[in-house]
C-alpha cells in the first residue's frame, strides 16, 4: 500500500469525520488532523524540520475557511517557506467564489476538491488507490 502522509485541515467535526471515512476507504491510513489554521501551521512549522520536508510524500487537504487562521493565509505561508514550498496541497471548499477560488490557483494548489470528500474524487487525483 502506498504510504502516504496526509495532513486534513478542517474544522467542521462533521466534514472532519466524513474526510476521514472517504479518504480510509480510498486506502489512505496515515491522517493527522488540524482544527484551525494556528494548529495546522503548529504541525507543519513546529521545532526542526517540518513534518512535509524535502522527499516526503505529504499531502496537505485545506478547508479554505478556518478559525483562527483561515485556508489561503496557511497555503500563503506553506508556498512562502523554503522548506514547504512544493508539498501537495488540495484545498477544500463548499465555497463557489470565483476569488477565493483564483486565490488558491495562484498559490499553486493541485486542486479544488468539494466537501464533503467523495472516494471515487479522491481517486481521481489519486490513480494509484486500489478499490
């Protein structure tokens, strides 16, 4: 099984716990979960290196709108740090504003992914995951 770390940003404990579900069920096991942006930027930025360092496969799934410290301010301060700049991120929105949403190409996301997460998208950007 591919090994993967994945870093899910989302506050809504309901769409928090149906990520999870789509993302297990898509094969994906190794999950650590933020609940605003202060605790996500925490996990990425905390003492030494980074946990997304230079030859790790993290993925970063980012709810665009966060407490404390919303979705495109984290994705702005990942692109902003040497030792961040090129993980993977996929942002999650329900949201259809065209800004925001131009806002997350620019900082370079692989994608927009809707919430809640559905296992066949996921496998869409994930080609690899077995049924």
């Amino acid at each position: 099984m591919h090994q993967a770390d994945i870093l899910l940003v989302e506050d809504d404990t309901n769409w928090k716990e149906l990520s999870l579900r789509a993302l297990k069920k898509a094969g994906f096991h190794r999950i650590t979960v933020a609940r605003d942006g202060v605790e996500a930027l925490s996990l990425l930025f905390g003492e030494g290196e980074p946990k997304g360092g230079e030859g790790s496969e993290r993925i970063v799934l980012l709810d665009i709108k966060l407490p404390k410290i919303d979705g495109i301010t984290v994705l702005q301060r990942i692109r902003g740090d040497e030792r961040t700049k090129d993980l993977n991120v996929f942002a999650l929105s329900s949201s259809e504003d065209p800004s925001e949403l131009e806002e997350c190409c620019k900082l370079g996301v692989l994608a927009v992914l809707p919430k809640p997460l559905d296992p066949e998208t996921i496998k869409l950007y994930f080609p690899d995951k077995a049924a």
